[in-house]
C-alpha cells in the first residue's frame, strides 16, 4: 500500500497551477510566508485554521484538508511501528 503524502505536497500542486509564489499564498491564507513555507515542506502538518482558509479558496472542503492531514499521521505511525 502506498503511504500518503504530506499535505504539504498537494498544497504545492494547488499554488503552482495558479501561478502563485508563497508569499502571494500565504497572504491569501492569512499566514506567514514562513508558515506556510513549513507546511509546504513537510516540516509542520495542516492546521484546521489554514484548511478553513483553503476551503474558503475554493481548495475543497476544510474536512479533506484534515483527512489528508490524518491520513499522513496515521501512516508515519505505522511506518514508526515496524521499524
């Protein structure tokens, strides 16, 4: 089974097909260009705050943004687990 990503990639794929740099995101998001920097990189997860804000964008529902969030957690555990 393949391991879901972080939601941090997805993310970029949604910046990138609008043209966006992270700064011109991140104010759309109500963050800072280092927070999302963050998030894009994998080094913190999805807030519910900025899963609103990307629901509020039309980037699907806040709900999906937290699955995906859920969905990487849970995977890093049992990836933790075996080793």
């Amino acid at each position: 089974m393949c391991a879901p990503g972080h939601p941090g990639e997805l993310l970029r794929e949604n910046i990138d097909a609008m043209g966006w740099s992270v700064a011109e995101c991140a104010g759309h998001l109500g963050i800072s260009a280092a927070a999302l920097s963050r998030l894009l990189n994998g080094r913190t997860g999805m807030s519910p705050r900025v899963a609103l804000a990307l629901e509020r964008l039309g980037w699907s529902t806040a709900e999906f943004w937290m699955r995906v969030q859920a969905g990487h957690q849970l995977a890093q555990l049992r990836k933790e687990e075996v080793a």
